[in-house]
C-alpha cells in the first residue's frame, strides 16, 4: 500500500501516540488531536497503526488489566465454596505457569538407562526430523551449473 503525501508527512510517533491513546479508550478525535494531527482517518489508514494498536493494546492488558484479573482470582481464593477456590486456584496456576505439564522438567537421563522403546521413539523423530530438513537430490541451490565444468568427463 503505498502512502499518501499526508501520510508521508505524518511521523511514526504521532501514529503510536495515536494508538496508545485509543487503547486507553480516548475518543478517535480527542486522540488523534492530542497525538499532533486533526485528521484521525489519515492516522487510522496508516500503515503502521494496526500494528501500533495492538502493541499499545496488549500493553494495556499486561499492565493494567492482567493485575487486577490476578487480585480478583487471589480474592476468590479465599471463598467460602470449595469449587470458587478450585477454580480461582486453577486459573492463578495456569496464567503463571501456562504452558507447564508434570514431567516436563524431568530428564531422561543418559541414553543407557533409557528404555528401548522409548529410544525407538526418539530414534523415529529423529528420523522424521532429519527427512523433513532434508533437500531432494535434484534440487538445485539456486545457481546454473557450469556445463564447461564437466567438461573433463568426456
């Protein structure tokens, strides 16, 4: 998308300030006039201000909402219903450690004590792993080959 002159002329801090603004919920004019420019449609169809938008967006959701999410949920552990504790518990455990499974840390240790079916399985990806990243033998790199080169064959 190529930019207009006037977009050309608006700088990309005027934009992020402009995106910060709205996603603090300031109304699309007062933010574009506080940023430094009167027309809010030539800041909004820049190119770059989707994305400063959501950055400012996700901003505000670290550190502004997430918190307070997080003494609601310490609140709630504190109710009298085992089952508002239950799952207040749950939600606090997986926002802090959202990606963690049992026996995630745990290591397998050397490949002698490994059992063999689970070294046939690591084995198998392994396998797979290096057949994906594998080129196929007529595949070129990208330069013509030198047929002068292979002269000497004949």
């Amino acid at each position: 998308m190529a930019l207009t002159t006037k977009q050309r002329k608006i700088g990309p801090n005027i934009v992020y300030r402009f995106a910060a603004l709205i996603a603090e919920g300031q109304d699309v004019a007062v933010a574009a006039k506080a940023a430094g420019e009167n027309d809010p449609e030539q800041l909004q169809s820049h190119p770059d201000f989707t994305g400063a938008l959501i950055a400012s967006l996700y901003h505000n959701l670290a550190t502004r909402h997430a918190p307070k999410a997080l003494k609601t949920l310490a609140g709630l552990l504190d109710s009298r219903d085992e089952k508002v504790q239950l799952q207040a518990s749950k939600a606090i455990i997986g926002y802090a450690l959202p990606d963690v499974k049992p026996g995630d840390g745990e290591s397998d240790g050397d490949l002698e004590s490994m059992p063999t079916s689970k070294l046939q399985a690591l084995v198998g990806k392994l396998e797979s792993e290096l057949a994906d990243r594998a080129k196929p033998v007529n595949a070129s790199n990208g330069a013509p080959i030198d047929v002068k080169a292979l002269d000497f064959m004949q």
